[in-house]
C-alpha cells in the first residue's frame, strides 16, 4: 500500500512531466516493437570523414573490458555483476575503435553481437542502440574491408527499430543522442526519410537543449563533453557528405550550435581543461576537452569564449583562485533526472590545485551511494534541519525544487536565495572574490538547525582553532563568523567512477547568519 508520503512524491514528480512523455510512458508499458532483420540498401561507398577523437582503451585483446574503472572478463551482453552502466558500457561497443584493435577482433565482436541480437534485452534498448550504432558506423566507415551485406543489415535493422523505440518518454539527452544516430544513419544510408526526420527533431531539440550560453540544459559538464563529442560527429557526417536537399543549411545549424557548445566548455572548465563536478559528473567519460577543441578545429569550426549566464554557473577567479559557483535553476525540468540537491554550491582551487570539491558520483546504481552522492549534505552549501533543497529520489528523480531568485550577478560578487527547506523558509547566499580571498556569507530567515558543509580535496588538513573562528590548513585559513559548531569529518568523494578519496569535512553549525573567507597564505 503506497503511503501518503510516497503519493505526494510521486505527484511531485509527475506534475513537472510533458504530456507527451506521459502519453509514451503509457504506450511503451502497452507495445514494445521487437527486431527484426530486415535488408539493408545498397551502399558501395562508405562517408567520407575527417578524423575524430579517439576512444579511450577499455578492451585488452584478450576478451576482458575495463569500464567505469572495474575491470571483468565477457560473461554475455545482459551480464550485471558489474552494475547496469557497466553492461550498457560493454553494449556501447565504442572500444571496437580504440587503438589496438585488430580486423580479426572487430569481426568477431560484431559478428558475435549479430548472433545474439534477437534475445539482447539490454543490447535492444533504444538509448544503447544508438550509442552502438554511431560506434558501428564509425567503425565501418573507417574500416570499409569490414563491410559485408550481413553487417549492414544488422546495422540497418537495428536503425528501423530505434526509428520505433524513440524515448519520447524521457526526451533531453536520451531522445537527442537517438536522432543523432538516426541523423548519421541517413548519410550512411542515403536514407531520405531518416533524413527528414533526424533534422526535425534535431532542430527542435537542439533549439531547447542548448542555452543560449551554450550549456547543456541538464547542466552536467560532463555531458555537455559527451553531446558535443556527438554533436561534432554529425557536423562531420553531413558536412563533408552532401546528398539532400538543404543540408549545407542544416550543416551551418549544427555548426553554430556546437560553437556555442564550444565556447560554454572554454568558459566553464579549469585551466588545466578539466570540468566541474557539478550534477552527474565524473572525469574519464566524456571526451578530454583539449581533444574537443582539436576536433572542432579539425572540422574548421571556430568559437569564442561565451560568458556564463542562463546556466546558472559563475566562475569567480582573481590570480590564485579559481571557483565555480553554482546558483543554477533546475532547467530540464521536465527530466532532471541527473540532477542533485546541490543548490548554491561550489567548487575552488588554488594555484590550480583542488581545495574545496565536489562529493562526485561514484555510481549511477540505486542505493545509499547514489541517494548521499545526490544529498545536500553531500555538497559545499547549507542544509537545515537535515533536508535537501530538492526532493531528490529514486536513483533519478526529483520531486519537489525550489524557484532560484538572483540578486546580484556581477564578475565578482553574485547573491541568491531559495525556498527549498520550506515555505517562508528562505536561504541566502553571497559569494564574493578579491584579490586576497573568496567569501561565502549565509543567511536562513528563520532560527533553524543550519549545517554550512565544506569538503577538502584529499591532503588537506583542516584544523579548527579554538574560538571557532577559523580552519587552518596549509594553503589557507578559513576565517569565520557565526559558527555555533564546527565538526570535522571523515568521508571520501569521487572524480571518477568507482574511485573514492579519503577526505575532511567541515561540518559549520550556526543559527540564522554566518560567514566564512578562504584566505590565502
């Protein structure tokens, strides 16, 4: 029996959906379109293509994979010892275009991946399909002694049923991931339809998906490497492979979206071209940034460097530091499902070494992990009385958010506040940077237990002084006014999948009002 509790979640959620994920929600649980091998057209030339980034190494030759940093041998496709993103991983088949890989391996792989189709419940779903199909394209546009009629056919049919499996029920990166498959379809397979579908729904998606800063509108650095990654593969496709009627203008569409992409990701990351690990995010996955900037210059795409707005990210920098400030409105709201209750948060190095992290994500399995990587508590802002900010839950989901009301937005001071803890319960918060320290101030409208959470990189160690008025560690002080408490506590955070580091938090109790400066030393 479901509780009221469980209800009121749940209505909390659904009440932010499109009606049409609803209506496909409901119609994909009625028909699910199964495969079926069908013949594939003719092609006698594969696409002409500039070279792309190179896949990183996770096949060793010998039948063992390394994804999301846990290494095992092939047990099947739908194998899950390892968790369900490592067996998507290996259903990816992006290693087929790693360095290394032999003719003999690839055959043997894709010829093995047709024998099993049929049954391939994880292989089958439509997100994976594409993931795999790109990567397959790729693989025999590079590699055409590859081709024969039985692979395109595989690839075809695999194509005709992802045309069925569309994920209008989840839109956002799932559904444009999809038509960038579709897209690079039609060029393979000089498919007409495919065509004039693909550029439909790309137009429409890519207009709502891609902020006019250039952001990703899920907000996570790390997809934004990954659509981009994507976004330039089919810039690449169609550029250089003209067949249909407007598709030069389609090109130009492209080009200037991923511009956009390109001068987000120039201004969002560090100077050593690594991202924030803001939302879902982890190093490793997507592509390096360096490597993009490289391919967009390949592709002669050109790009400047786009102020940070409708994102909701700053970067707050004098000579020594480097911040990241988040005081972003939740954006795909009607799929935010990698979203984390980490409203006014922040990242900061100094001279170009982390300081102040992120929690990361570690895993995207449903358990404890997943619900604390998510937390507020979990992140560089406040808690009160122990709740998120957002009603974040089930792995994916979020419930209840707040409305985000800036008020101040300069190049070196920004001031916002929310009501996520409750009605009338408002949380301000105030960063500022000069040249001789970045200050945090925080305001709760009510007499509340209120946590401030700040998490060292691994190495430092803080030391509270006495009085309470300051954390000590080696690269700054931490002073501070209004902590009623301060705990300092053990935990780890992740930069990549399945790593933790071991770390400090400083846990700052206080009633209504406190601030804290990072003070170099």
């Amino acid at each position: 029996m479901i509780s009221y509790m469980q209800l009121r979640l749940v209505l909390n959620t659904v009440m932010h959906l499109k009606p049409q994920q609803i209506y496909h929600q409901v119609v994909a649980r009625v028909h699910q379109p199964q495969f079926q091998f069908l013949e594939a057209p003719d092609i006698k030339t594969p696409p002409v293509l500039i070279a792309p980034i190179p896949k990183p190494i996770c096949y060793n030759g010998y039948d063992e994979f390394n994804f999301i940093n846990i290494i095992g041998p092939f047990k099947g496709w739908g194998n899950k010892d390892h968790g369900n993103l490592w067996a998507f991983n290996q259903n990816y088949m992006d290693w087929l275009n790693q360095g290394g890989v032999t003719d003999e391996d690839a055959e043997k792989w894709v010829d093995k991946y047709i024998t099993d189709m049929p049954d391939n419940v994880i292989g089958n779903d439509p997100y994976v399909t594409a993931l795999r199909c790109m990567n397959w394209f790729w693989l025999f546009a590079t590699r055409p002694q590859l081709r024969n009629k039985r692979r395109e056919d595989a690839l075809y049919s695999q194509c005709k049923l992802l045309e069925k499996k569309l994920e209008y029920k989840l839109l956002a990166n799932h559904l444009l991931e999809e038509l960038f498959a579709l897209f690079i379809a039609s060029i393979y397979f000089r498919d007409q339809h495919w065509y004039e579908l693909s550029n439909k729904g790309l137009r429409k998606e890519l207009d709502e998906q891609i902020l006019k800063d250039g952001a990703h509108y899920e907000l996570s650095p790390m997809y934004q490497t990954i659509l981009l990654d994507r976004l330039l593969d089919c810039y690449n496709f169609c550029s250089n492979n003209p067949l249909f009627s407007g598709q030069k203008e389609f090109a130009d569409f492209m080009a200037s979206k991923a511009m956009l992409m390109l001068g987000h990701l120039m201004t969002i990351t560090y100077k050593d071209d690594s991202i924030p690990l803001l939302n879902d995010a982890a190093r490793g996955i997507g592509p390096a940034c360096t490597d993009l900037f490289d391919y967009a210059k390949r592709l002669s795409l050109k790009w400047d460097v786009i102020p940070l707005t409708r994102c909701g990210y700053r970067k707050l920098n004098n000579k020594r530091i480097e911040a990241v400030v988040d005081i972003s409105q939740i954006r795909a709201t009607y799929q935010p499902g990698h979203t984390h209750a980490d409203f006014f948060t922040y990242e900061l190095r100094i001279d170009g070494e982390p300081f102040i992290v992120d929690t990361g994500t570690s895993t995207y399995d449903k358990g404890r992990r997943r619900d604390y990587e998510r937390s507020t508590k979990a992140h560089n802002t406040v808690t009160v009385e122990g709740k998120d900010s957002c009603e974040v839950w089930s792995g994916f989901r979020v419930g209840k958010r707040p409305r985000i009301h800036i008020v101040t937005d300069f190049k070196d001071e920004v001031m916002a506040w929310h009501q996520g803890f409750g009605k009338g319960l408002k949380h301000t918060r105030h960063f500022v940077i000069n040249p001789s320290y970045f200050g945090v101030s925080d305001e709760v409208s009510k007499s509340r237990e209120s946590i401030s959470y700040i998490h060292f990189a691994e190495g430092v160690e803080p030391h509270v002084s006495d009085d309470l008025s300051a954390i000590l560690t080696t690269k700054a002080t931490i002073s501070i006014n209004g902590a009623q408490k301060i705990d300092i506590l053990e935990n780890t955070y992740s930069e990549e999948y399945n790593i933790t580091k071991n770390c400090k938090v400083a846990a700052i109790h206080f009633d209504k009002k406190m601030e804290y400066k990072v003070q170099l030393i």
